[in-house]
C-alpha cells in the first residue's frame, strides 16, 4: 500500500515539467517537442492514475485498463521520437505511406 501512496506523489509531482513545458511552448518550429511533452505527460498522468487505481483496490481497472493503455501511450511516445529524430528512416516513410 505504501508504495502506490510513494509511487503517486513522485509520478504526479513527475508530470509538472513536462506539462508545464507542454503549455510554455507554442507551434511552429517546435510542434515536435510539443507533442513529444504532451505525450509524456499523458503516459505520466495514465501511470500515476494505474497506482492510484491499485492504491484504491480497482484491481481490474488498474491491471486491466490503464495499465496497457500506458505501454501504448509509451509506444506512441516512441514512434513520435523516432519520426522526428529520424525523418528519413524506413518506419517514418512507411508511417507516411512513402516509398523505399
């Protein structure tokens, strides 16, 4: 019980920088970094609600629902950082429906 209390103060307390980066940065030039910390703040968010889910006995909602609803959030997070860190790869191209 008191790892989901510790885990829930530093996940949440986790998610102000990013969320706070979120909103300080405008488009344009930097629509990538945008969305990159929008997406991190939604995976810290999803996780810190998976403990507080388990903290508060909703087993089935944690493990069930907002568990792999993180590890695809976590997966998208990382699609993202490859197509912009990597324009030119293979995965960007086919994402956008390109050709070899």
């Amino acid at each position: 019980m008191s790892f989901h209390v510790i885990s829930i103060i530093a996940i949440f307390s986790a998610a102000i920088i990013p969320l706070y980066i979120s909103i300080r940065i405008k488009a344009g030039n930097k629509y990538g970094v945008r969305t990159l910390t929008i997406v991190l703040t939604l995976f810290i968010v999803i996780h810190g609600l998976y403990h507080l889910a388990e903290l508060l006995g909703y087993h089935m909602l944690g493990e069930g629902f907002l568990e792999p609803l993180s590890v695809v959030i976590l997966i998208v997070f990382g699609i993202i950082m490859i197509r912009i860190l990597y324009p030119s790869s293979i995965l960007t191209k086919k994402l956008r429906g390109g050709s070899r």
